[in-house]
C-alpha cells in the first residue's frame, strides 16, 4: 500500500488539523471578536458534516494523525457530536480534541466523550468573575462548572489556555496555575496576536511571557517538559509536583520552524498560516464533486503554498481576518 503523507516546502511534516466548525461565539473576548460583531459566515456556505467528513477522510490518508474542533466556539454546532463520532472512526485518525470556552460544557462533555473526544483545551483568563465578564461579557461560574464536567466525564489532559493581558489578569497567573494544579490541568500562557483589528488593538495591553516566566521561577522551581499533542507551546514541570505549565510565544519567541498544523475554516477554505494569508479554498471543489484521489492532489498543492512563518512583529497589521474566522 502506498505511504503518502504532507510536507510542506520547508520538510516540516504536517500531521496536525484545525477544524473549525462554525465562525460564531457566546463570548466576546476584547481580543479576539468585538462586541456587537454580526459579520458571520451565512450557514448555507459552511461545509456540511458530509463535506467535512470527506475532507478529514484526506487529510487522515495523507498522514494527518491529529484533528482539533474549534471555532469560534465549536459547541454552537449543532449535531457537533454526530460529527465527532463520525471524524473518530474514521482510519488513521488517532486524536479527536477540542478547544472550546466551556461554557456549554456542563452537558455536552459526556456526550462529546461517548463520540470520540479524548482531550480539551479550555480558554480561562481569569478566575476573578468580574475581571473575567470584563474580558469576555460572560459568566465565570458556568465556565468553571463546564470543565468541571469535562474532568469528570474523563477529557484527559485538560489544557487551560490563558491570554495574559498585562495590567489586565497578569497579577492572576500564580492563581490560575494554583487551580490547574489542584484540578491536574495544564495551564498554557499564551501572547496576544494581532489578528484582526481587535487582535492589533490588544497589543497595547501585550504581556510578553519571559518576564512572567522569570517572576514564576522565583516560586516554583520550572523544569523543562515535553508533552505530546502537536502544539506549539514549550513546557515545564513544576518541581515536586505533576503540574505541567506551557508558554505559547508567537511573538516574543516564535516556533515557526516546528510549525506542523493548518486549519480549515468553516465555510471551506483552507489556511496555510495563523498569520499569514495563504490560503486554498476548498468549498467549491467539493461541491463540484471532486474524487477523493482529486482532493487528496489539491491537498499536497495547498501545502506547497504553506509560507516559512509568520509576521506578526514585521506586519502586525497584515491580517484583517479575526481570529474566529480562521479557527483557533
């Protein structure tokens, strides 16, 4: 049987997909979605479960061994579970995980797990309530129960994803580590990105990681750590406990050259850089009727066009595209 697989022009081998299922969100993080936005994707362009399934089923024969479900927010799809079930049986695909804000997962978690959903990343700025419906517009309380459900109906590992905003939740950080650390949850730090003019509008409040990373140091002793699951962070272990703490540095420390993912939007097309606009849309192919050998083609020639890395510190103002609109 013939091996086939996808490398892009630079030999980094692309194993790892984003799939966002819908453009839309319950929350209104300052840096990602502005408050009041309506300018989504019409439903009757959003790829079907039928079309996403047919384009994951490629990707999977071309060596793709990871899909993460993202949106927006993922859970504001309906049937999302019905598509879970169906991306996991499909052969090859080894990791079905989701990133969501969690604020409907309190019934769906089990559900999702039932159909194949083993990890979560969870987006949690802040544990104060206040300062989290200031960040977000939501409640922290339906947050916290909803991955609380996670654990419970046994998403492992649970990754909490924070965006440390300074002079905004960058006091909290030795906090929200204390949580995942009595929760057994990973916590990643994360920099702000200017996607979109929300994203360039958050740079003012742009906290670099090291500088945190340092004042950390000075209470816990950070090991370094590897953990598997195709992301980009770079890990430490917290000395004298399980507690994993992961630093996401696209712009103080960019992790271009180990760059394994792509992401595909929900109304089909298909990008080839967080922060750059290389794109191959696909809609239009499928409901064409392309073969699966046609699309598997038009895969390795979207690849080829993947770019060496970002300019997020070069060309802040380069992408226009919210960062929903791409997927997470």
């Amino acid at each position: 049987m013939r091996h086939l697989s996808l490398t892009d022009p630079f030999g980094r081998s692309i194993d790892y997909l984003r799939l966002s299922v819908t453009d839309r969100c319950d929350l209104r993080c300052g840096y990602c979605l502005p408050k009041g936005f309506k300018g989504f994707e019409e439903p009757a362009h959003w790829l079907t479960f039928e079309e996403i399934e047919c384009v994951v089923a490629a990707f999977t024969a071309l060596g793709v061994r990871r899909v993460r479900l993202t949106g927006g927010e993922p859970l504001m799809r309906r049937g999302l579970t019905e598509l879970a079930e169906r991306l996991s049986a499909l052969p090859g695909l080894d990791d079905l995980s989701l990133s969501s804000n969690a604020t409907q997962l309190e019934s769906l978690a089990e559900p999702l797990v039932r159909a194949g959903v083993r990890r979560l990343n969870v987006s949690l700025d802040s544990l104060n309530p206040e300062v989290f419906r200031q960040i977000t517009g939501g409640d922290l309380a339906r947050v916290l129960r909803g991955i609380a459900a996670a654990r419970e109906a046994g998403m492992e590992p649970i990754r909490v994803n924070t965006v440390v905003m300074r002079g905004v939740n960058d006091a909290e950080i030795e906090d929200i580590l204390d949580y995942c650390d009595a929760h057994g949850f990973t916590l990643r730090l994360i920099e702000t990105m200017p996607m979109g003019a929300t994203g360039q509008a958050a740079l003012s409040a742009f906290g670099d990681l090291e500088p945190i990373k340092r004042r950390l140091e000075q209470r816990f002793e950070l090991i370094p750590d590897i953990l598997p699951g195709g992301g980009p962070a770079r890990y430490y272990r917290v000395a004298g406990a399980e507690t994993r703490l992961g630093f996401i540095t696209p712009l103080s420390q960019h992790f271009c050259a180990t760059c394994n993912r792509v992401r595909l939007t929900v109304e089909g097309t298909l990008y080839l850089c967080l922060g750059q606009d290389h794109s191959y849309p696909l809609r239009d192919l499928l409901r064409a009727g392309i073969s699966d050998t046609e699309l598997q083609t038009h895969l390795q020639q979207a690849i080829a066009l993947k770019p060496e890395r970002h300019e997020f510190n070069e060309r802040p103002g380069q992408v226009v595209r919210f960062m929903s609109m791409t997927g997470g």
